[in-house]
C-alpha cells in the first residue's frame, strides 16, 4: 500500500515536472524536501522523547536509578549492530559529510542515508547516548535533497540547492525556528551561494517549521516562554560571558577529538569497543543523569525558577536546596559533558555535537551568573544568561555566530535579548577562531584537504584534482644533444616548454623557448651548443598527488607559467598555470548556486 502510494506521488511529481518550468519546479520541491525533513524530525524527536519519559517515569516508581545508566549500553550495542548487519558495517557521522558530498561527490549522497541516521541515532540518543539528534536529522535532510535530485535528472546547482533545503527544514522543525535553519544552511553549509537561492531555501524551511509545528507536542520541542528582560546595565558580563563561552568551546572541541582519536585507536572489535565505551558512559550518567540523551529537559529545568529540581533522583538530592552544591553539580558536568558526548560517539553510538553545544552553552551560563550572584558581586539574571550561554557555545563550536544568535531568539520567543546574543556569540566566535581555525564539524576533514572552510578559493580548489589537469604529451630533450632538434620542435609543435629527460626518464633541467630566443637565431650557436649547457634546473616540482591549492601556492612562489610534474621520481608532465586556473574558473562558475 505504502509503496503504491509513493510510486503515484512520483508519477504526480513527474508531470508537474513536465508542466511547471525550472525555477517553478525547484519551489515544489522545496516544499516535498521540507515535509520529507519534517517528518523524520517528528519520528527522531517523538521516540527520544517518550524513551526519556517512559525511563524517568520507571525510575521515579521503582527508585531505580540504575535504569537511565542501562538504557544507554542497550542503545549503543544495538547501534552497532545495526550497522554490522543491516548497514554494510559503516555509517558517517557528522554534518561534515554533507560538505564531503557538495565538495567531492558532485553533491550525491546514498540512499541509505535516508534511513540509516534515523534508525541509528534513535537507537543511540533515543535510548540515552549523550549526544544530539540535530546531525542526524541534517544529514537525513540533505540525503532526502539529494535523492530527490537524482530522481528527476536535476543538475549539479540544484542538487546542492535541495541539499540545502534539506538541511534547513531539518533545523527548523527540530527548533520551530525556521530563520535560524535558513541561516545555518547558509553559514554552515552553502558558504557560496546568491541572494536568489535564498527563496527555496526559506520555503523549505517555513514547510518543516509548520509541519513540526502541527505535529509535534510543544513539550517536546526546546521552547522558552519564561525570560528577563535586558538590562544594559549587564553588558560588562555578557562581555566577559562571551570571553568564558569562547575558551570553553576550545575545551570541548579539543578534547571531543582527544576521545574520538581515543577510540579510533582502541584495537578491540566493535562489540567490545562499543561495551567499554557504554559502561564508563553508564557510570557517568549514574553520578550525573543530566547526562542521559540529549538533556534538553535539563535546560529548561535550568532556566526556570526552581533549578534545584535538577538535582532530585540523583545521589545528590539531599543537596536540592543548597545553592553551592547545586552550582558544583552544574559546574562538573558542564566539563564533563564533552566526555560523555565524545564516548557516545567514538564507541559506536550515532548522534551529533547540535544538542550538546546547547546543553553546554545553557550550563555554561548558569555557572556563570549564579557563581556572580552567590559571592554577592552582583544580581544577574540567570535564565537570561542560561539562554544567551547556548548561544556562545553554539557559536564557537560551529563558527556559525548568525545561527547562533538567530536560533536563541527564536527559541525564547522574540528578540529581547538580541543584544547580548549579538555580544556573546560574536565575543565566542572570535576566540574559538583564534585557537581553532576550523570548526570541530570539519576540521578532520580540513586535514586530509577535503573540506569546505570559509575561504573561497579554498572551497573551489579542494574541489579539483590535480590529476585532471596535467599535460603529459609534452615533448623532452636529452642534455647532451645540440640545439637543432629543439628548433625543430619548437617550429613544428606549439610547445614553449621542454624538460630534459635522461634515458631513464628522470628530469635533469627544463628549457623554455623565452630563455633561449637569442641563441636560436644564430645558426653557429645552435649547432655548437648543447641542451645541458642552457638547461636551468626547475624552481618547484608538483606531484600528482599534491592538493590543488598546493599547486597554486607552488606556482604563486615561483611565478612560473609551467611546472613540471614528477611521479614515481621520474618525469611524467607539466602543468599550465593557464590551464589551472581555467579550470578554477570553470568550477567556480558551476558551484556558484544562483
């Protein structure tokens, strides 16, 4: 039923394909793409949701506050199956993925990415894994662009543009915040694209706020009704909270990677690896249940008017009305948050950085503001500073300060605390940039040349191989032969450049025809001089294997018009920084999303 059922909306897609032009047919499926994304969030969100319900529910009858610590070793060894026997044995995590395809992959994405990150991360987050749904429901987003491209024969431009559209429905109808999922695929994501892309971008993203909207229980969604209004009499301290935001988005990237290279390394199977990972993940969750899924119940909690509620059902709970003992619970997992993420993760779990940056960023806060306020420096209000805190992680983890700042104000319910959402993400963003060049998102990506950065010749050039564009028909000589047979290839072929090869192909010198003009025209010269005697060695060598923003450096240096390529140590061609950057700009103009 179910497959009758699609395969008539296809042939409906088809002819409205036929009937409605290009541009008119992109809208369209803007607005397919944004429901697609809409319902997996409903799917992700609701069955994470009631798992959290149904555990704390069992624990608060049985008083078994072992519960939430079990959940998590289920969810992360079914994870792991399900990507041995269902999967093929692997599955990509992270949105950086997503910028692999554009870059790489002429924006195609696998099918099985449609599901694939449904399944897994329900089983992972769902079940209790400190990590985010956001990622997954990201990468389903885009993979449900892409497919859809595919689908109907559409063209490089627009299967990023679908991409695109993915990703901000998903965003948007995770948080109801529809502008905040436009400005995330753009920032994050789409680092060039025009004005004119923005309209199916943003159709795309009002369809998944809506459709999440009429779906989805309002409890389920991360909303704030409840804040203070802005004081500029605070703005020292949103300063120094922007400072604070910042070097803790240090922190958390560089040990996030320290527990992923951890596990990277173990050299046990997965199911082993993933029961490690998942025990010392239980005993965290045991001594802060805070920890349990993506917590965003935790920051509401954090933001209300009785945060000591936070610390009931915890080995904790006599401590619920003692300020201090609340504040040291916060403080210790807010550090210790990036572990539990980090394990989640790296022992075989599915999940995301989106969520853990919030959670982090809304603890951060607290911490702030309610250290200030118990040494009686000063009265800061706390949920503000809760709220703007999200914003400050969010920025420097994601280098994505406009996300950040338009995500918390649309979360809370309207821009009151514009100002110091501007202070704080902006403050973060500069020190994050300072000690991480790159987001944590793309940042292995970044080291092994692959990655989008927010550079643009940068994104164009990882995007070409180099093998694509080396000329190996070029003509050699041998050292010790005169010029005449170089005059006569110079007449005969439109070479301007010649290397010189031994027998055994190995590049002893190079010849350009502008360095020995003068000679060639003397008869005696040409006939009495030999190769080896006007020969210059090269300035720089390429390899096939270099990255293209290498060649141009390389070529940038030398301020050559060619240089030859070596292979295996021996001659294999030469490279026109002509041809280069034809094929600059070549891609340049077919990446540019208009």
């Amino acid at each position: 039923m179910f497959k009758k059922v699609i395969a008539k909306l296809e042939v409906i897609i088809a002819v409205a394909q036929s009937i409605l032009t290009p541009k008119q047919f992109i809208f369209l499926s803007a607005v397919l793409v944004g429901i697609s994304s809409a319902f997996a969030v409903i799917v992700l969100k609701t069955f994470a949701h009631w798992v959290f319900s149904f555990a704390t529910y069992v624990s608060g009858i049985l008083k078994l506050g072992f519960l939430n610590s079990i959940l998590p070793i289920i969810g992360i060894l079914l994870t792991v199956l399900v990507v041995k026997k269902v999967l093929g044995g692997t599955i990509q995590k992270g949105t950086s993925q997503i910028l692999y395809a554009v870059a790489k992959k002429a924006s195609i994405i696998p099918k099985k990415q449609m599901y694939a990150q449904i399944v897994t991360s329900s089983l992972t987050v769902g079940l209790g894994g400190s990590a985010g749904l956001e990622s997954p429901i990201v990468i389903t987003g885009a993979a449900f662009g892409s497919n859809y491209a595919q689908k109907y024969k559409l063209s490089y431009k627009d299967r990023t543009l679908l991409i695109g559209c993915g990703v901000a429905a998903g965003i948007a109808a995770a948080f109801n915040a529809p502008i905040a999922g436009v400005l995330f695929a753009i920032e994050v994501l789409l680092v060039d694209v025009s004005i004119a892309a923005f309209t199916p971008i943003m159709i795309a993203a009002a369809t998944g706020a809506l459709v999440s909207v009429i779906a989805l229980n309002e409890e389920i969604l991360l909303s704030f009704k409840q804040q203070q209004s802005f004081d500029y009499h605070n703005i020292v301290y949103y300063i120094l909270l922007g400072l604070f935001t910042g070097f803790i988005s240090v922190y958390y990237s560089r040990n996030f990677q320290r527990v992923e290279h951890f596990f990277a390394r173990l050299k046990l199977s997965p199911y082993k690896k993933a029961l490690f990972g998942a025990s010392i993940l239980a005993i965290l969750i045991f001594i802060f249940p805070t920890l349990f899924g993506e917590g965003y119940e935790s920051i509401k909690t954090l933001s209300e008017n009785d945060p000591g509620k936070l610390l009931e059902n915890t080995l904790f709970s006599s401590f619920r009305d003692n300020s201090w003992a609340l504040l040291l619970f916060v403080g210790c997992t807010m550090m210790i948050k990036v572990f539990a993420t980090g394990i989640t993760l790296g022992s075989g779990g599915n999940g995301g950085n989106f969520a853990p940056s919030l959670f982090l960023g809304s603890y951060v806060g607290f911490f702030f503001s309610k250290f200030l306020n118990l040494t009686g420096l000063t009265k800061l209000p706390v949920s503000n500073f809760t709220l703007v805190g999200m914003a400050g992680i969010l920025s420097g983890l994601f280098h994505a300060p406009l996300t950040a700042i338009f995500l918390i104000a649309e979360i809370t319910g309207g821009y009151n605390l514009m100002i110091p959402l501007m202070i704080v993400a902006s403050i973060s963003f500069a020190i994050s940039k300072r000690f991480e060049k790159h987001s944590m998102d793309v940042k292995n990506l970044v080291q092994k040349g692959h990655a989008f950065t927010s550079n643009k010749d940068t994104n164009v050039l990882s995007t070409l191989e180099t093998s694509t564009i080396i000329q190996t028909d070029f003509l050699t000589v041998t050292p010790n032969e005169n010029l005449e047979r170089l005059v006569d290839l110079i007449s005969h072929s439109n070479q301007v450049i010649f290397g010189v090869v031994d027998l055994e192909q190995n590049l002893l010198g190079i010849v350009h025809f502008n360095d020995i003009r003068e000679i060639i025209f003397n008869n005696y010269r040409v006939k009495y001089t030999l190769v080896k005697e006007i020969m210059l060695k090269p300035v720089e060598t390429i390899s096939p294997d270099d990255s293209m923003e290498m060649v141009m450096n390389k070529f940038e240096k030398s301020k050559k018009a060619f240089l030859p390529v070596i292979k295996d140590g021996k001659y294999y061609g030469f490279i026109s920084k002509s041809v280069a950057l034809e094929a600059y700009r070549t891609k340049l103009k077919s990446m540019t999303i208009e």
